[in-house]
C-alpha cells in the first residue's frame, strides 16, 4: 500500500521544470509577503498606538497593557498590580473612553472619507479628485 501512494507522488522542483513536463503546468506560487505600503501602514498605525498609550496616565496605561494588550483576565491584572479587580475594570474602562477619544482624530477622518466618496456617483473624476483631498487631510 505504502509503494503505490508514493508511485503518484513525485517531487517537482518549483523554479525548475522537467523536461516531461509542459511548460503551463508550472506552478506559480504567489508571494503571502505583506508589500512595502502595507508595512509602513502597519507601522504607522503601531506608532499612533504607542504615542495615544503613552499619553495616559501609568497607572491606566499599566492597566490596558496588561488587561487588554497582554490577554490577561481581570484577576490577574489586579493580582499583578496589587489593586482590586472592580479597581481594575475602571481604569481599563477609563482606558479604552480616553484612547478612543484620541485615536477619534485618526480613525474619524478616514471613517468620514469613506462615507463621502462611497455617496458619491456617477462622476468618476470628482470621486477620485475628493479620494485625494481625503488622502491629503488624512
């Protein structure tokens, strides 16, 4: 049984083809790499993070990283900061109202931007012209 599974098996190299093998059966393998704009959206968005965290106070601060960014149950958090659980749950409430309130600047304009441009219809010059004055105050 084992001799007539690995008789259909056969190993193809991938930048290589053989000569048996027809020149549209190649395989094409694409690329699962995020590109280099994805990446610098992906970092801008970790440093708009890091500077709306920083701008709490480090007792909230300490709070949502444990609680929120580090998967920890409430328990654990108040057991690690040495404060109640009920202390807890306020200050990652308290956390959360004042991060959404600062990333409001952020996520609003691009949120207002999609609203409008998908509104739009019919004149396909003037929705891309508002996409890049949505781009610009962005």
């Amino acid at each position: 049984m084992k001799l007539r599974r690995k008789r259909h098996l056969r190993d193809v190299p991938l930048d290589q083809s053989t000569e048996a093998e027809e020149p549209s059966l190649r395989h094409d393998v694409a690329d699962q790499s995020p590109n280099p704009e994805e990446l610098y959206a992906q970092q801008e968005r970790q440093w708009i993070l890091f500077a709306a965290m920083h701008g709490l106070t480090p007792g909230i601060r300490k709070a949502i990283e444990l609680r929120e960014l580090g998967e920890r149950s409430t328990e654990e958090t108040a057991e690690i900061m040495g404060i109640s659980a009920s202390a807890v749950k306020a200050r990652v409430f308290q956390g959360r109202r004042k991060l959404r309130a600062k990333l409001k600047n952020y996520v609003g304009s691009a949120l207002t931007c999609e609203r409008e441009t998908s509104q739009m219809t019919g004149n396909t010059r003037n929705s891309s012209a508002h996409q890049v004055a949505c781009d610009a105050r962005g």
